[in-house]
C-alpha cells in the first residue's frame, strides 16, 4: 500500500504572560485540568527531570478521550517536544512541539507544531486542534498574575474503621446517591467503558449564593469520573461547574493503614472573574467566593464521607455483636 502523506500544522499566538510563565504551565502537565478546560486528569508515569511519559484524560464532543504523550522539557530553550498516541487515529503517532519566545517583559509568542499521518482535514481535523488547544492555553496563561487569587485547593478527610471495598463501593455507585445524599436530588449516569464515567447530578441550587431565589430548583451538573479501584481512587471533573467557578477537579482517595483507612476527598478549583455579585450578592469580594466555595464543597464532601463510613462500618457492627451475642 502506498505510504500515506503527512499532515502537518504550525501555528502562532501573542499571549499577554511572560515566557517562563507559559513555558511553566506547559510543562507542569499535572495541573492541567484546573487550567485548561478540555483536561480531565494528567498521570505522570515517570519523570527523569528531561523526559518523561504521561497519561492523560480528556473530555471532547461528549466523549473520553485517554492517550500516552512522551515528552521532553527544554527548560532553558522554552520548549517541549512531544508524541502522543492518540486512539482517534489509530496506528497513527501526533508529533509536535511547544515553544514560548519573549516578545517583551509580559508577552510572548506561543508556536505549536503538531504533525501525523491519516489525520482527519476539514473543521474537525488538525489544524482546528492545534487552533483550539493554543486558545485555551493562552486564556489560561492571561490570568497568571490573578492566579493565586483565582486557585483554591483544600481536603476532607474522614476515618473509617471498616473494608476498603465497601466505601468504594458507595462512592463509585454514584447512582444511588440521590437516596442517601441529601444535595443530591437526582443522577444519570453513562458508562461508555469500565470506570469511565459522565454523570449528571440535580442538586438543589449548588451553585448559588446568597443572591439565588431559595426556589430556583434542582441544576444538572455533569461530572467526568475516572474510576480506579485497584489504586482506590476516584478523579473527577465538572465539565462546566456553576458560578464562581471556572474549573473544578479532585479526587477520591482511600488510604488504609494497620487499623483502617482514612478517605480523603480532595478539592482544585479554578474561580471566575466575572463580576461577583451576580453569583454571590452585591459587594461580593474574592475573598467572599473563596469562602463560600470552600464552605459548600466541603460541607458535601462531609455529607458524602459520612455516608461512605456509615456504609463501611455498619456490616463490621453488626459482625461483632452477632459475634457478642453468640457468646452469651
């Protein structure tokens, strides 16, 4: 068969962030879901301080997307190479690079280059990914002097004294959390493939703030869920999370030790800039989002993690008191 040519697509932008913040944001791969939209989650597999090889999740057209991308970092040059194998091509390898140059103290131009055989032409072909995905790090990079303002990152944890097996359980059949959670009004869920999950939950007004009628009803929140239960670990990320947010990822983690195991629920949020007041009320400060964010999202990781130790630890109990009983 005759060899199939090769497309290739080179592309440039001006972003308003200086080099090394850009090159900085490209190379910390593991943040990328709470920086950039289309990213569910980022694995780093090895790491050798030059090379290394990530698995990354991403969610486009409604659909998970998984594929393997080995880098290499050129911190001094601004530079990333890279190859990924994508699996919508299959057989095929996407070669590229990223390089950042200065164009003065707080801008730069950002070229990526992507290049693969068979790749699809028209609207949906390479040349409108390498478009969109230096769009997207370009919004992104154009906050870099309101970021740690915008960022939030906090825990929940909670102890367990029973089977690892069964608070993943609870947390994975997100299904039936609308009869046990009280947000939780109702849920959908669509598993394409074991352990990828799109789940959309009503929950009555989550998002709102003081400014929300107290009957603006349940809102639908789709969620990307990445299950692994051999690792117990559950990471997930809101497609399009309501006001203040932006972005909103974490993890479910179970952590066992000699006696038992503590549950974690991580949180990485990303708020908006939009005004305020529309979200939170008039005078609503950033500091004021902040507040109501951490306080909403750990008020249902609580909710949750105690339902998951409920669940967990009533079979122990009853296991013991039958064993008590039997002595008698």
């Amino acid at each position: 068969m005759p060899s199939q040519p090769v497309r290739s697509v080179r592309r440039t932008v001006r972003v308003a962030a200086p080099a090394h913040v850009v090159y900085g944001m490209l190379a910390d791969a593991p943040r990328w879901p709470v920086l950039l939209p289309s990213y569910v989650h980022v694995e780093r597999m090895d790491f050798d301080g030059a090379r290394e090889t990530l698995l990354a999740w991403e969610f486009q057209d409604g659909r998970v997307r998984s594929s393997r991308l080995r880098r290499t970092l050129r911190p001094q040059a601004h530079r990333v190479d890279f190859e990924q194998d994508d699996p919508a091509w299959p057989g095929d390898t996407v070669a590229g690079s990223w390089s950042v140059e200065p164009d003065g103290a707080e801008r730069s131009l950002v070229t990526l280059w992507q290049q693969t055989p068979n790749a699809p032409a028209g609207p949906d072909g390479l040349d409108a990914d390498t478009a969109g995905r230096l769009a997207r790090l370009r919004e992104a990079a154009e906050r870099w002097d309101r970021l740690d303002e915008l960022l939030l990152a906090f825990e929940e944890r909670m102890r367990v004294e029973g089977p690892a097996e069964l608070v993943y359980d609870f947390l994975y059949r997100v299904e039936d959390w609308p009869e046990l959670l009280p947000h939780v009004d109702g849920s959908s869920v669509r598993e394409d493939r074991p352990g990828t999950q799109v789940v959309v939950l009503d929950t009555a007004a989550a998002g709102a703030g003081p400014a929300a009628e107290p009957d603006d009803g349940a809102a639908g929140f789709e969620t990307v869920r990445l299950c692994f239960p051999h690792a117990g670990r559950i990471v997930f990320k809101e497609t399009a999370p309501p006001a203040p947010l932006t972005a909103h990822s974490g993890e479910w983690s179970l952590v066992p030790d000699e006696s038992g195991l503590t549950v974690v629920c991580a949180h990485r949020v990303l708020l908006g800039e939009e005004p305020l007041e529309a979200a939170l009320g008039a005078g609503a400060l950033p500091v004021d989002a902040r507040r109501q964010v951490r306080e909403r999202l750990g008020r249902e990781s609580r909710q949750t993690l105690r339902l998951a130790k409920w669940h967990a630890e009533s079979p122990v109990r009853r296991l013991r008191q039958g064993r008590g009983g039997s002595r008698r």
